[in-house]
C-alpha cells in the first residue's frame, strides 16, 4: 500500500480541531460517512469535530468529478462499485481542499448531525481469524485440539444476517431464545448477552461469479475499513449450533462505526503478518501473501447506569489476527462467490494473548467475572450497559487515525 503527500505527518487543515492531540480524525484520515441534519441523507468527510458536506463542496465548485458525485448521496455505494482509484482520487481532492483555502460554510458540527449506516448492507460475512481468540475459548473446551480443524488451511466463517446491521448508537433489544437450563430446552430472554470486538471491512467493485479475486488482487477489494460489534448470546449460540453453525444467537443486532476508514487512509499502517507458530502447516499457496496486516489498536469498554465513565475493559491488537483482510477476501471468493459493493465482512473477534485482551466476555469470564471501578461485577451484559469500541491505527513516524465509536446498549426484553 503506497503512501503519499496526504498522509505526510506535519500536514494540518484549516479546521482547527483536526489538530486537537488524541483526535480520531486528523487530515491524514478523511473517512467517509452519510449523515443528515435535520434535510436528507448525504455524504460527508470527517475532519476534526466536523463533518464536511460532499455535495456542498460540489455545489461550490470545491469538488468536482464522478468520484466525488458518487460520494455525494444518501449512499457509498456508487463510490465502492466505482473503486479503489476512484477513492484514491476523492482522497487527494479532499486533502487539497481541507488544506486549501478556508471554506466554514461547508462544515457541520458532527455534534449536531445524525448518523447512518454508510449504505444498504447487501450480505455480512462474519470471520473467526484471531489465533488467540479461537485458541483461548478452545483449549477450555478441548486442550487437546484447541483449535478448529481447519484454521490453520482457511479462514473460517459463516453468513451472517445484512438485515440487522444498525450504526452506533442504536439501542440492542435483549433477544428471547430456546438454550438449555437446568437440564431443559427453554424459550426465555438470554442470560448470556454478549459482545464481540472486531474490525468491519467494507467491500470494493464486484467480482464476476465464477470468477475468485486471487490473492495478488484481493487487497484492491478492500475499500475501507469500521468498527463491528457482532452482538453474540451464548447460551442461544451454544444450543444451535450443531452442526450447521451460529444463526438466532447473531442474526439480532450488528453494530458498526459510522465513518468509513479508507484503505488509503492505513497505508501507513500496514505491517508484516506474524509468523506462524512452531510446527504449523503453511498457508496455502493460493491465500499466501505478504505485508498486509494492520497495526490497529482495538478498545472495548463498559459503561452500567450506576457508572459515570465508561471503564475499558479490553486492549487488543489488530496485527496479530492471524488471517487478513485481503486473505479473507480471496478465500471468499475461492469457489466463485461474487463480493458485492456494499458487501461487509466482519475480521473474527479480536483478540491477543494477553490478559486483558480478550475481545469477548466468554474469554474474559475464563479469568472470572468482570470487575468494574465502583464495586459492580458482571458476568454477561445486564439491561442498560452500555458497550463501546475505540480504535486507533499507529505506526512509529505516522499520525494516528481512528475510528470514532461504536457504541450500544442493551434494552430489556420485550414482554412475555
Ligand atoms: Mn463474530
């Protein structure tokens, strides 16, 4: 991943809070969203504690040219069918005009606006790549055969539900389901709510079914990259997934970051994958690659009614997944499968090896309960905890880009 002028760590904007230290959005970020204040949905840049309106910047004659009319409407869409250049393109012009002339009309206070998902989800693909995550929860199953049988060969998946994709800020209704308690099926709110840190990654131009992206090309197909919280319900998930895989116990709620962080964006960021450990097969041939894991340092904390300040509970980094992006895209479309713009995949919970760095609370719970700063445990999420991810990308001479949030919190259960 090349990078270039607009990822230079001493540029500044004339948006002021783009400055501010700690700030997820500098301008070597420029991540897309849609928002609305108050009129339609339409495109928008995050800079600082602002949002730049796209089709603003067009009507004023800031923007021109069909990447940046794609990123102008109610839908990224247009943008990811067009590409990775036709992004690369937006980010150059978008760079010039942050650093160029002073234009404040063209910015809204992201304090002040709403919100939505970046476009219609067409499929969610949800990943299991993180060593860690799959080795921890395994070896308290079976310390034999810690890890599924083929995790070593392929990146294991399964389809999960584009319906129920929501962005930050929605509230996640406690889901009813059948698992077993005290010996017996039952049909009752889960007393297993559960979170899942992970990265979600959004898809670029269409492959024609029939046809894979092979591993040489599958980075192109990266267009840009959020925050996914795949809600879980243990018991639910426990219960049914023998033998065809998770189904109710994810398919309710999946949350996501708004902001769209560009593939450009974490060129600076890209990092050799790990090596593998003693005694593990290859990868295969046709999945093998070189540098393109991501140093990003991924955060969840916990937030109860009775807490002020939300209390972080995991610190988990992102280079050490052991499957990436780009290598999750070619095995996707191995047999055929065409990926779709508006396609989304989810990275697997993301894990590492330390304590701490469990990325869901089935992990944290092999240490024993969570507890937080005012004397409150928990097992699994309870009605009014709130979840929130952070995630900062960091490289030794780069400035750091982030994310934004990716929050939710759960509601009780609907009457019987
Ligand atoms: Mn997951």
């Amino acid at each position: 991943m090349p990078t270039d002028h607009t990822h230079a760590p001493g540029l500044t904007s004339w948006v002021a809070s783009a400055q501010a230290q700690g700030n997820d959005f500098p301008i070597q970020n420029l991540p897309l969203g849609i928002f609305s204040n108050g009129g339609a949905p339409r495109g928008g840049v995050a800079i600082g504690d602002q949002v730049l309106d796209v089709a603003a910047a067009l009507a004023a004659g800031r923007l021109r040219g069909a990447a940046a009319q794609a990123a102008a409407g109610p839908s990224l869409a247009p943008l990811m069918a067009l590409g990775r250049d036709a992004a690369t393109e937006l980010r150059h012009a978008l760079s010039a005009l942050l650093t160029g002339a002073p234009a404040p009309e063209l910015l809204h206070a992201q304090s002040a606006v709403a919100m939505h998902l970046p476009c219609e989800v067409r499929n969610f693909s949800d990943f299991m790549a993180s060593y860690d995550h799959c080795h921890r929860l395994g070896s308290a199953r079976d310390p034999a055969h810690p890890l599924p049988p083929a995790f070593h060969h392929l990146p294991v998946a399964y389809h999960s539900r584009a319906s129920s994709v929501r962005p930050s800020g929605t509230d996640v209704r406690r889901p009813w389901g059948q698992y077993v308690k005290d010996g017996a099926t039952v049909f009752a709110p889960t007393n297993a709510m559960d979170f899942e840190l992970e990265l979600g990654i959004w898809i670029a131009e269409e492959n024609e079914q029939g046809l894979p992206t092979p591993i040489s090309a599958a980075a192109r197909r990266l267009f840009g990259f959020c925050l996914l919280n795949d809600w879980s319900v243990r018991d639910v998930q426990r219960y049914e997934m023998p033998p065809l895989g998770p189904f109710l116990g994810k398919s309710l709620h999946t949350s996501i970051s708004p902001w769209v962080v560009t593939a450009d964006a974490l060129a600076p960021f890209a990092t050799a994958r790990p090596a593998r450990e003693a005694g593990a097969p290859p990868c295969p041939p046709h999945l093998e690659t070189s540098a393109d894991a991501l140093r990003i340092s991924m955060h969840a904390a916990l937030q109860t009614p009775s807490m002020t300040t939300p209390h972080r509970i995991t610190e988990a980094p992102f280079e050490r997944m052991y499957w990436t992006p780009a290598q999750m895209v070619a095995h996707h479309t191995s047999n055929g499968c065409n990926l779709l713009p508006g396609d989304l995949l989810g990275s697997g919970t993301v894990s590492g090896p330390a304590d701490g760095a469990e990325a869901c609370i089935a992990e944290i719970l092999l240490r024993g309960p969570i507890t937080l700063p005012n004397g409150e445990t928990r097992r699994y999420l309870e009605d009014g905890d709130t979840v929130i991810f952070s995630g900062q990308a960091h490289a030794p001479g780069a400035a750091s880009v982030g994310f934004g949030e990716c929050r939710g919190t759960i509601l009780p259960a609907h009457a019987a």
